[in-house]
C-alpha cells in the first residue's frame, strides 16, 4: 500500500478536484493505493497551516499524514526542499481529479516536481520523464 496526498479544493472521495496552488488548498485528500493499483481509501484532512490561519508550514502539516508522496500541480523551491528532507517524494500531476492522477501514478507517468515562481491558472508544466514513489 502507497500512501499518496493531494491538495483538493473540496472533498468529493477519489472525484475530489485537485487543487492549483498547494499550501492554500483548503483540504488535503490522503490517499491509500493498493500495489496492484486500486484506491483503498480517501480521507479528507483540512488545511491548519499558517496558510489557513493556523500554525506551522503546509510541508510539515502534510509529513504528518505519512506520505510516500505529494502530488501536486505546481510547488516552489523551498516547499520542494522541505519535503525531500522530510523523505517524501514530490510528483507533478496536470490530472483535474484524484483518480486520473492515481491511474497516472500507477502507469508510472507523473513526472518529478520542477520548481516554479508562480503558481497562477495559466501555469503549465510539461514533463519527459517517469518518476515512481
């Protein structure tokens, strides 16, 4: 079992929307993944980091779900760093919801996360490469 986080815009299980921006996202979908690809279970987490008013960075808050990885649309340097110390892999996902990013994931199509300066709309990544937790 792979255990995989998502930040999501609200909570609707594995059809939950994948949020743009990370650490503003107002939940977090923790995700467990059988080896032979199938979602186990999806949890809703809120967001309590200092981005939401609370305390702490996103990346710590995050660590504490126990993660074998982050997958995310966009994320700066720093955050990258915090969580590739904490031993957690970051992956980068265009998929609108958690499903299409958990078959990705399983095809071994996501891409290592590149850092990026903005985090807007507009903002595309495009990858060559596979990367797996």
């Amino acid at each position: 079992m792979v255990r995989l986080v998502f930040p999501i815009t609200e909570f609707d299980g594995e059809y939950s929307i994948i949020a743009d921006h990370f650490g503003r996202a107002p939940l977090y979908a923790v995700v467990e993944v059988s080896q032979d690809g199938k979602i186990g279970s999806v949890e809703a987490r809120e967001n309590t980091s200092e981005h939401m008013g609370g305390m702490g960075l996103p990346p710590e808050l995050i660590a504490e779900f126990k993660p074998n990885c982050m997958i995310v649309k966009g994320m700066g340097p720093r955050a990258i760093n915090m969580f590739q110390t904490k031993g957690i892999t970051v992956l980068m996902c265009d998929a609108l919801s958690i499903i299409e990013a958990v078959q990705l994931f399983v095809k071994g199509k996501l891409g290592n996360v590149e850092p990026c300066e903005q985090h807007g709309f507009e903002h595309k990544h495009e990858h060559g490469h596979e990367h797996q937790c």
